[in-house]
C-alpha cells in the first residue's frame, strides 16, 4: 500500500460523528456522486500510507459498505458520542505499528483534496520528528500529520477536542500548511449548499 521514500505513516479518517446539528449522517452525504467519507479515505489513500483506518460510529455498516472497494479498514467506536478524541485514540491504537506517524482526516471538510495531503506527507517527511497541520480561518487544525511520539499524549485527550488543542499548544513543534478552503465544513443544515445533489 504504501508508495515513496521516506518514514511509513497511516491515515487515520474520522468518520463517527452522529451529526445532530446537520439532521443526517454528513459522512454519506455525495459529491458529484460520491459519498464524502469514500472521498475523505480515496484521497488519504492517494498519499501512499501503510495503513488507513476508518472509525464509524452511528452507521458503521452503511459507511463500511461505501468504501468497501477501498483498502481500508473500518472500526466501529463505541463511544463516539463522547467527541472526536474518542474516534481519535481508537485509530491510533489500531494502526498499524510499522507507521511513525497518523494522518488524520475529517470527512466534513468538502474542499479537501490529495494534493494538499500530499503536501502535508512531503512537509512530515522531509523532518519527521515535527507534526505538520493545515492552517485555515485564523487557526491550525486537521487534517494533519501527527508523530508517533505525540500518541501518548492524544490518549490522555478526552471530549470533542481530537487534536486540535494539542496542535495549538505545541505549536511551536508543528509546520503549517496554509489552506484557507477547508475552513468551509458542513455542520448546519444552510451548509448543504456547498454540495450537490448527488
């Protein structure tokens, strides 16, 4: 699976959001056809990782079954309900050992494109050791490469925060790629604009 030179990582997709405040499962909703969790994990797959996880929450089989033509594998989070750090800490204790660092994704981002994971590999690679985020409307956040030597403090996360409030605080260890685009997500109902019928 994984392709280039350079330290092996994984792509962590997150995907178990219950969606309360959009009134429907954002992860399946479609984009010139396809769901936006299947693009989310196509173009994590586009950067060549050694592993990519999928963590589901409210509709795991439905969301399973999207991407099932991808390499992938899709994990359950039980308590998904409990925020985004939950998702989080289930891909890292799922992928695989090999990988050094976790590209972690959100499925809610309709911008979002290879290249600008590619760039956020590239960034990583080319000094390991450092995180490497995506910086939009004022702040740095995912997607984002995180290093292994970070995980440990990621698991002691807890609530919605996932690994935003780590980047922000460590800052001075984290490379940032601007992307302006991906400060567009789909949260309320007015945000389906921004999608087409599908």
């Amino acid at each position: 699976m994984s392709e280039g030179g350079g330290p092996l990582y994984g792509v962590i997709v997150l995907a178990a959001g219950s969606s309360t405040r959009l009134g429907q499962s954002k992860q399946l909703l479609l984009i010139d056809g396809e769901s936006l969790v299947h693009r989310a994990v196509r173009f994590g797959m586009e950067t060549g990782p050694a592993d990519c996880v999928v963590i589901c929450g409210a509709k795991p089989d439905q969301i399973e079954q999207v991407v099932a033509d991808l390499d992938c594998r899709c994990l359950p989070c039980p308590d998904h309900e409990r925020g985004m750090s939950a998702s989080l800490r289930l891909g890292l204790q799922a992928l695989d050992p090999s990988c050094s660092a976790a590209l972690v994704v959100l499925t809610d981002q309709p911008a979002l494109d290879a290249r600008h994971l590619c760039k956020l590999r590239d960034r990583w690679r080319a000094r390991p050791e450092q995180a490497v985020a995506s910086g939009y409307a004022g702040t740095i956040g995912v997607p984002a490469m995180i290093p292994r030597s970070w995980f440990a403090a990621i698991q002691s996360e807890h609530g919605d925060r996932g690994a935003r409030e780590l980047l922000r605080t460590r800052s001075d260890e984290v490379a940032v790629i601007t992307a302006e685009q991906l400060a567009q997500d789909i949260d309320e109902p007015e945000d389906l604009s921004r999608l087409d019928p599908g």
